[in-house]
C-alpha cells in the first residue's frame, strides 16, 4: 500500500539524466566505423579498409581491435565486399587481421551460444574443426601485424575453443603484453581464459586482474580489469558474507575501486564504458541500487556486450536492470520530503549491533499470504524475481498460495528481512513485482493488528485494495466499494458485482468478511491458521521453499532459458 505510491511518485525523478530505451545501443562503433560499415553493408571496402589501416599506423590498438570485430561481424552475413578486398589486395595485414577475426565467428555460429549439453556432437565436430583449419588464418595475422596485440587477443580465443594446453595461452598471453601491456581487449580475454568454467580458477582469475590493474598507469582503463573478474566470479556466486570462497571484503574493495576509477572519466566516456557495464552489475549484485543507477547515468547509451549477454540478449538485459534499479530507488525513497537513501551498512556475523530473529512463538507486525491464478510450478519460476524466500503450496482449482518465509532466512538476517520489506509493503509489494508480465490475478490478504486488507494485482498494476477495519466508522462509500467490487469480480469471472460490494462495506467482524469475500469470488478458502500464526503455509502439505535470491542472482535465473537455475549459456568469448 505505501510502496506503490512512493514508487509513482518517485520514479520519473530516477529517470533524470538517463538516455531514452531508443538510444542505447550495444558496442556502438564510432561515427568514422559506422559510416564504414554502412558502405561495406553496400558493397565498397575502401573506406573500411582506410579506417582500419589508421588505427595500425597510429597505434590504437583499442579502436583496431573493435573494428576487426565489427567488420569480421558484418562479414559473417556479408561477405561480397571482403571478398573484393581479398582480390585487390591480397596479402594487406589489416585484411589478415578481419580474416582471422571471422574465423572465431563462423566457428562459434556453427557451435552457437547454448550451454555444452545443449549442442549436439556434430556441432562440436564442425566448431572444432573450423577452429583447427583456421589456425594458419590466425598465424598469418599475427606475422603481417608485429607489434599489434590483437591478433593475440583473437588466437586467445582459439585456444579456449579448442582446449589448447596452458603453455599455449602463456605464449599468446605474453607475445601480446608484448606489443602492449596494457591492451584491455587482451587481459579482457585472458581473464574470461583463467575463469574457473574454463580453464584457470577464482584465485588465478583475481590474482591476474589485480595484477594487471596495478601495473596499469594511473587513469587507464585497465584499471577496472578486476571488476571484469567480479563478473566472472558473480554467475558462480552470490554476494554476501560467506557467500563463496573469495571473500566479500575483497569484492567490496575491488567495487569501491572501480567507482573511484569512474570518478576519474566524464560522464559518456566511451574509454570508461567497458568497465563501467560491470560496475554497475558489481553494485546491483551488492545490493548497492542507488550507486548503480548513477553509474548507469554515466554509461549512458554505451551498452556493451558483457556482461549483460551472460545473461540473455544484452540490450534486453541491460535496459531490465536499468528499468529494476529505478524501480528500486524509487520505492525506497520516502513519499513526503524524500530523498534517495544511502546504501544501506553491511555488517558482519557476530557483530553485536546485528539484528536477531525474534523471540519464538512471537506474531510479526503483519501477515499475509497470496493467492495465484496459475499453477505452482509457474509461480515457483516468478517468483525467483523477488529475491526473497517464499513458500508455495498449491491451492484447490489449480492455484498457489503464497507466503514470505521469513523463518528460511539465516538467523542473523531474519529481523531485517521482515522490517524492510514490511516498511516496503511486504507481500503486496512482492506480488507487484512478481506478477508483472503475467495474465493472471494475484490477491493478497493481510491482517494487520485487528485489521485485514485485500491487495489485487495483475501484470504489475495494482487494481484494487480494500480494507476492513476494526473501527467500523471506517466503512467506504458505496461508490468507493462498487469500484472495488467490479474490479475483484471482473478479474476472477463473477458477473454480479453487487454482492461483493456489500460485503466490503460489511462492519461485522472484519475476518468474517475477508473470508465472504473469497467464497463470493469463487476462490479456495485461506489456509488453516491465518491470521492466528505466522507462516501458516509452513506446516501446510506439499510446501514448497524458493530460496532468497539476491537481485542479480534472481534477474539472471528468471532470464534463464533452461529450468535449473543456471545462468543461460556459455556464451562466445566475443570481443
């Protein structure tokens, strides 16, 4: 009930200063390569050709590196104007380089980006066949391009496709710290190598970050490698203490460098943009929204492609959390004279200042619990979004019933589970979230002191609450009930509004009422014990617990295409 209306009326004001969905856009290339492109897509390689030559005479190692990329993409379905630049020029190093680039991409077209038990055994023959015809294609660039880290920031590529030995990698690794030592493409690669899903592990994956990072001059955006690693190490964990074998005081170091490294760049910096994409889901994934919608203002339109494609399609991605974080921000601030909250202090277990679970046998300030029009396993996949554990049970007539199972969290967390999200308006607000999207109705019942309420939501919206008071002076107006009524009824199919009117202007005894309300709507009575204990659906038969999430982990899980849990492919090692 308070939730909603703080949220409306705070979240134009988070939308300050961000770009408009329409503008942002995934690895934008520059206007010099854009144009290029665009006379590529037509046929003409010359200016393609130009471009990419500048960037060899003039050392930018950064922008070659997104040229090869965004001209070996565009050749992949286009192939007549690199087909010219061959015969025109047979033997150009900057063609070599494209060449060796598109490689990487047939090879992993025909693999595709599904998880290895996804993709058949001849997808993997031919993936790793293309791989293998291909070295002396990457061998090529690499000898017409001394002193160019980019060709072996490619071959990296082909060693993690075809499981070359580690010796392999360290040569690549060291032939390319040798053109440059501080190519981020180049420790972007080698960091997504040391991840522990490939080849290396969480130790080795930190350690080179780190190391990489200090020995970057002052300001460079290699400085931000190590978050590059936070996102490694995040599809594997959530963040926490004790979540995981890094510790949190290491991740919190690592996310308080990285935003005093943004500090050092101008808000839309592209130079910034790279690390700044996995800062902001280093600070969602820390719980830390109002810091990442800043940082998503910084970024501006200059999506990129990781770490958002770990997780889906990364313009999608990336606009969801952008849209989560507002969202967030916006319910937290205070309705009347608010402003944006600070980051709320994490303590460690065992500081005498934390939070304990209350005294048993106590009752929580309020209760509630919620019925969905939908069966229990598609409930179970909805509610992941929340982030808060829930206890499901299936309901007579196909629904769920549902409940916060605030006894599923650790002890420490429990008092503070239940005052945040009962300031925040608790399993009402939660059915907000979690129905939106969706066909179905949820409707939530709360009994608060001696008063009980009725929420009712569908795809987001809430369209109708009603109270019963203990004070029956607090009766609405018969046109006020009416509304409510033909809202309630529309939703679960009941032609005559009237009756459930009369009910909700009922003064009697206000559980009474709440419960001639689901009778006159049709609905499965509330659970045995509602409104008398917490948690009701605990002891009920076929309970089942969806564990808390963080927000990251339940973004990326909801996004999943496969039903375990897991995160939604083991993506290419794109540029």
């Amino acid at each position: 009930m308070f939730a909603v209306p703080r949220m409306l009326r705070h979240l134009a004001a988070t939308g300050e200063g961000l770009p408009p969905d329409g503008t942002v856009e995934v690895d934008a290339p520059d206007p010099a390569l854009r144009a290029a492109l665009v006379t590529a897509r037509s046929g003409g390689w010359e200016p393609a050709a130009e471009l990419i030559a500048r960037t060899r005479t003039a050392q930018d190692w950064d922008l070659r590196g997104q040229c090869s990329a965004h001209l070996a993409e565009l050749a992949l379905h286009h192939t007549g104007w690199l087909d010219d630049w061959r015969r025109e020029r047979p033997g150009d190093p900057d063609l070599a380089l494209v060449a060796a680039e598109l490689e990487i991409d047939r090879a992993w077209e025909i693999r595709t980006a599904a998880r290895a038990r996804h993709v058949s055994q001849e997808q993997f023959t031919a993936f790793r066949t293309v791989l293998r015809d291909a070295e002396h294609t990457l061998r090529t660039a690499a000898d017409l391009n001394p002193g160019d880290p980019v060709p072996w920031r490619i071959l990296i590529s082909h060693a993690m496709g075809l499981g070359a030995p580690r010796a392999v990698f360290d040569e690549y690794l060291a032939r390319g710290r040798a053109a440059d030592p501080h190519h981020v493409g180049l420790h972007s690669r080698a960091v997504q190598y040391l991840a522990q899903k490939w080849y290396g592990s969480h130790a080795e994956m930190f350690e080179f970050a780190e190391s990489a990072a200090a020995a970057a001059p002052e300001g460079s955006p290699l400085r931000g490698l190590p978050l590059h690693a936070v996102t490694e190490y995040a599809l594997e964990h959530d963040a926490g203490i004790g979540q995981g074998p890094v510790a949190w005081s290491r991740i919190e170091g690592l996310v308080e460098a990285g935003l005093e490294l943004s500090a050092a760049y101008e808000p839309g910096d592209r130079r910034a943009a790279g690390f700044r994409n996995h800062l902001a889901l280093a600070l969602i994934r820390s719980g830390r929204e109002t810091e990442a919608l800043e940082v998503f203002r910084l970024i501006g339109t200059d999506a990129r492609m990781f770490p958002w494609a770990y997780m889906g399609d990364p313009r999608e991605v990336f606009l969801l959390m952008r849209r989560g974080v507002r969202a967030h921000v916006a319910r937290r601030t205070p309705y009347f004279g608010g402003s944006v909250p600070a980051p709320a202090v994490r303590r460690p277990p065992g500081d005498a200042a934390a939070d304990t679970a209350p005294a048993a046998g106590t009752t929580p300030v309020a209760m509630a619990v919620a019925l969905v029009g939908a069966p229990l396993g598609e409930v179970r996949q909805a509610v992941l979004i929340t982030g808060t554990a829930m206890r499901l049970v299936p309901a007579p007539g196909g629904g769920t019933f549902v409940e916060i199972a605030y006894s599923a969290d650790p002890p420490g967390r429990r008092k503070s589970t239940r005052e945040t999200l009962l300031g925040e308006g608790g399993l009402p607000r939660l059915a907000g979230t979690f129905s939106r999207g969706e066909k179905w109705p949820v409707l939530v019942a709360v009994k608060e002191g001696a008063d009980y309420t009725l929420h009712l939501y569908r795809d987001g919206r809430l369209l109708a609450a009603h109270a019963w008071w203990a004070d029956p002076a607090e009766m609405p107006t018969q046109e006020d009930a009416a509304e409510r009524a033909s809202a309630l009824t529309a939703a679960y199919g009941t032609a005559d509004h009237r009756p459930l009117a009369a009910i909700l202007r009922g003064t009697g005894e206000p559980r009474q009422h709440l419960d001639e309300a689901f009778e006159g709507l049709g609905l499965p009575p509330l659970p045995a014990g509602f409104g008398h204990r917490p948690e009701p659906l605990a002891e009920a038969r076929g309970a089942q617990l969806v564990e808390r999430r963080s927000f990251f982990r339940a973004i990326r899980e909801s996004l999943s295409t496969d039903g375990d849990g897991t995160s939604g492919g083991e993506l290419p090692p794109l540029s």
